[in-house]
C-alpha cells in the first residue's frame, strides 16, 4: 500500500517538474512621439505627427526556453510589431518581427523560421544610435537595398570563443523554378572583446536568373569610458546597371549619469550619381530601467539627382520619388517604455 501510494504522488509531480524546468515570458516595448516633418518638397508643407517607434518599434513578444538535460535547451520566440499612434498590427505580418523555433547548446543555436540575417547583427551592433533614431544604419535595409529579416530560414549562432562569433543562414525562396531560385544564403564573423566591436557579413540571393544580388556590411566600434565611438559600411550590389547602393554612417554617444547624448554623420548613394547627406542628433533621458525620454533632430541634403529619407526603427520618412534635391528633416520628442 506504501509503494502504491509513492508511486502516485510521483506521478502527480511529474507535470511540475516538467513545468519547472521550461520558462515562457511576454515582453515588449511601446514608443509614441510627437514630431514635425518637412519633406521640403515643392507645393508640400511641413506637418505635426504623432508616431510610433521612432527609438524602438513598439512590439509585443514571447519567448521561451526548455531545459532538455545535458546542457541542451529548446526555445521558441514570436514577435509581433504594432502601430501606438493607431493601435494597428505591423501590415507585413502578425508575427513578421522574428518567428523562430530551435536548439541551443554547447555548439551554438540553430533557429527554424523568420530570423534575422547575418548582416543585420553587425549593423545593429556598429549602429552610432543604437539601431533607432532617424539617421540609424536601418536605413540600409529595405526594397533596392540590404535584407534585413529571412523567411524560411535555417541559421546558426555559434558560441563566443576568444571574442568571436560566427553566424550563418541560409533562406529558401521556395521558387518552382531552377533558376532563379530565390535562395539566400550568408554568413558573419563578429569580435568582441571588452571595448573592441569588430564585424563583418556577407549575404547572397539568386534573385535574378541573369546573376546574383550581393550585399556587404562591416562595422566597428570602440568605447573610451562615457563615449562610445560607431562606424559602419553598408552595400547592397544588385544585379543589373547601375543598381549598386551604399550607406555609410559614423558617430558615437556620450553617457552622464541618467542623460545620453547620441551624433552621427551618414551617407546614402547609388552608383547612377545620386547622394544624399545626412545629419542626425539625439537625446534619451532615462527615467527608470524600463522607461524613458527622448528628442532627436535629422536632416539630409540630396543633391540634384537623389530623394533620400531618414529612417527610425518605426519606418522612413521621404519627400516624394519625383522631389529630386529636396531636403527633408525632422524633430521628433518622445517616450519609450519597454516591459
């Protein structure tokens, strides 16, 4: 009767202990500004918004680990992007942010899904305003230009050895067709050791059945007490004429106490001629460790054959493809709390 009255209370348990040993959390940030923008566009005005994401994209998340034993743990993330001005879902998707199933252990992590590609770790990580902002190297991503995110992909992150980590994907287009086919396939190599940030990523799609789209990202970063000093390279070499992009942005921050300054100069061009100059300057006041203030003023000065805009982590603002030589700018305050 003993025995059988241990062996029930040992199944009871069993769910708890399975429980215990995997761990699931929501998170998410909500950003909201209020801004002017002037596209400087013949017979256009300057506006007041109201916007959303303009230091972080306001999202909501979960994310999960399991412990598997022998130092081997599944995991999962979803990450959805939302509108806070308007309360909409991100248009590209419920869940497009990141959609990843996978393992993590000794030899690294292998994600399955929608992840983020090589040449995205280093350009958020050699980022002057920390990947957000107008100005930030997210204006490297986008249509014609660097892939930022990879549906249907297979990637690996390995674990840091002497600073250096290595990281790989490969995208599958999916196409019924031999050629093009679609797939993407890349790679990065990123260094890290105390207040070094070396990277560099290399990304390759067969979009086109006449060749290959290229795209490059490089950065570095160096910090000397309160400053932190960021430079990157972006190029997204297309197949075809005259196709061949390029971003280009150095800067730094400077932190005193509850108070970040954040600068950086950055460049976009395209090799038919056209050249857009830009400016950006920030400021984040921090008012707990999950919430905070800030202000940010952009402009670019494009020349006689380019439109250029500035991008934030919530979207571009641009004058009008047909606006050549227009020079937009915008100021934008805000609030950005994360939970």
């Amino acid at each position: 009767m003993k025995m059988k009255s241990l062996a029930i209370a040992l199944v009871s348990i069993l769910p708890l202990a399975a429980h215990a040993q995997s761990s699931v959390t929501v998170y998410g940030i909500a950003d909201a500004s209020v801004g002017i923008e002037d596209t400087d566009a013949p017979g256009e005005d300057s506006r007041t918004v109201v916007s959303s994401g303009t230091q972080s994209t306001s999202r909501i998340g979960f994310r999960g680990t399991e412990d598997l034993g022998n130092g081997l743990k599944a995991l999962f993330n979803i990450e959805a992007g939302y509108a806070i001005d308007t309360g909409a879902s991100d248009t590209a998707g419920l869940f497009q942010r990141r959609a990843v199933v996978g393992l993590q252990g000794s030899f690294g992590t292998i994600t399955v899904g929608r992840e983020y590609g090589p040449i995205s770790a280093v350009a958020q990580s050699a980022d002057p305003l920390g990947h957000g902002f107008y100005g930030s190297t997210l204006g490297g991503f986008g249509a014609n230009r660097l892939t930022r995110r990879l549906a249907n992909s297979v990637n690996y992150k390995s674990e840091a050895l002497n600073g250096f980590t290595v990281l790989g994907s490969y995208s599958a287009g999916e196409r019924q067709t031999d050629d093009p086919s679609g797939n993407l396939w890349g790679a990065a190599v990123e260094y890290k050791n105390g207040p070094l940030y070396l990277g560099a990523g290399y990304q390759q799609i067969e979009r086109l059945a006449t060749g290959d789209d290229r795209e490059y990202a490089f950065g570095a970063g160096y910090t000397i007490g309160a400053f932190d000093l960021r430079a990157a390279y972006m190029e997204a070499d297309l197949e075809g004429p005259s196709n061949e992009f390029r971003f280009m942005t150095i800067g730094g921050s400077y932190t005193a106490g509850p108070n970040k300054f954040f600068a950086s100069l950055h460049q976009q061009r395209i090799e038919t001629g056209a050249r857009g100059n830009g400016f950006s300057l920030a400021y984040s006041y921090t008012l707990s460790k999950r919430t905070n203030l800030y202000s940010t003023y952009a402009r670019v000065r494009n020349n006689g054959l380019a439109a250029f805009g500035l991008t934030s982590a919530g979207g571009t603002f641009a004058p009008p493809p047909t606006a050549l030589g227009a020079d937009p700018s915008v100021f934008n305050i805000g609030v950005r709390h994360s939970f």
